[in-house]
C-alpha cells in the first residue's frame, strides 16, 4: 500500500508538471502561442520575448511553483506515509518531467528552467536559493539565459554533495540536471557559434527545428510593432 501512495503521488505531480503555463498565460491574455516564435520554446524566458513582461513574470511564478508545491505536499503527508526522501525526491523529479513532456499538451514542452529551481526551492532551501544565486550571477554578467541555466544546474548537484552531502535526493537533482542541459543543446550550439539571443531581445519566428504550432482560434495575435 506504501508503494501505491508513492506511485500515487510521483503520478500526480507529474501531472501538475504538465500544466504548461506559458501556453496557458499566452492563450488566457490573448498573446500568440510561445512556441511559434522565438526559440519556440514554452517557457518565461520566450514569453518575455512577445514583450509582455507581465506575461512573463506569470509563466515563471506559474512554472516554478508546479514544481515546488508537489514537493512541499509530499514533504508534508511524508510523515503520514513513511515516506523516505526517495520518494519525495522522485516527486520533484515527476513534476520536472511533466514540464518537459507534457501529456496535455503533446508531450511537447519546455526546458524546465523555472521548475527545477522550484523543486530544489522545496526540497532543500538554501540548495535552491545557492542554485539561483548562481543563475543570476550568470545572467547578470553574460545576458545569457541559457547560459546561466546551463552553469546552475551544472553546479546544483555538487554544492548538494559538498555542503548537505550525500542524500537519496542527490539522484532526482542529477537527473533534472543532466535533463536541463541536455534540453540546452541547441542553445549550446548557438553559444560556440556566437548567435544565441540575449535576455529581453525581441522575438523573431520560431526558430529553425523548434516545433511549429499555430494558435488556436481562441489565441489572438498580438499587434505588430512596438509592444
């Protein structure tokens, strides 16, 4: 019965994982679908690029908190369930998949920038505040998002491993670390090549083996031009 509250619980963090939020904030403010222009990726960072920081500013609260409630939920009923940290670190890891493969949106979906560092936020505290910290030193000096997200998730499961030590967590944060640099291919590419977009750089069309998506007939274009 433990296993099956477990698998219960790993299952529906997945699902709250799925929600992709920067869809979601697009279509519900009339803004064009995130994966059609830009990096064609539905996260904060593409948002941003329609202009609307507003917009913006809601897909990244919305991204990271689908990654830190299911961990904060399961920390909770741990007690309740004799659940060990395995458990709650797969549930942190569930909800990271959920964002990368969504089941509700095609099982195309972002590269989990937001809700990694909401489930270390739950997970370990001053883990996530360390891994942030890191992040926007990186951004600050370089510009660079995907730089920055790819140098923080590099160093998340060593600061885990040298300052907290060893934990059964230390392999849900490896996986969502090899997984976010490894979603960052592309952008890794664009960086040795010197053709990688900057931070608030304007949108251009989807780039090139992004996924093309048109909007829906509920989905209304935003105006050309200034924003």
């Amino acid at each position: 019965m433990d296993l099956v509250y477990s698998l219960l619980a790993v299952g529906l963090a997945y699902l709250v994982g799925s929600l992709s939020f920067a869809v979601i904030v697009s279509r519900a403010m009339g803004l064009s679908d995130p994966r059609s222009y830009g990096s064609g990726n539905p996260g904060a960072t593409n948002v941003l690029r329609s202009g609307n920081k507003a917009a913006a500013l809601l897909t990244l609260a919305f991204d990271a908190l689908k990654g830190y409630l299911p961990v904060l939920v399961a920390l909770m009923l741990q007690p309740r369930f004799g659940w060990g940290e395995t458990t709650v670190g797969f549930v942190g890891l569930a909800a990271f998949l959920g964002h990368l493969w969504p089941v509700f949106f095609r099982f195309q979906g972002g590269k989990g920038v937001a809700t990694a560092a909401g489930v270390l936020l739950a997970l370990n505290p001053m883990l996530g505040l360390a891994t942030l910290g890191t992040w926007i030193i990186i951004a600050a000096f370089s510009r660079y998002s995907s730089l920055a997200a790819i140098v923080s998730a590099a160093f998340a499961p060593f600061y885990q491993l040298l300052i907290w030590g060893a934990s059964p967590m230390v392999l849900a944060i490896a996986v969502m670390s090899l997984l976010l640099v490894w979603r960052h291919e592309a952008n890794i590419r664009k960086l040795l090549a010197g053709t990688e977009s900057r931070l608030g750089q304007k949108a251009g069309p989807a780039a090139a083996g992004a996924p093309s998506h048109k909007p829906s007939h509920h989905t209304r274009h935003t105006r050309k031009g200034k924003s």
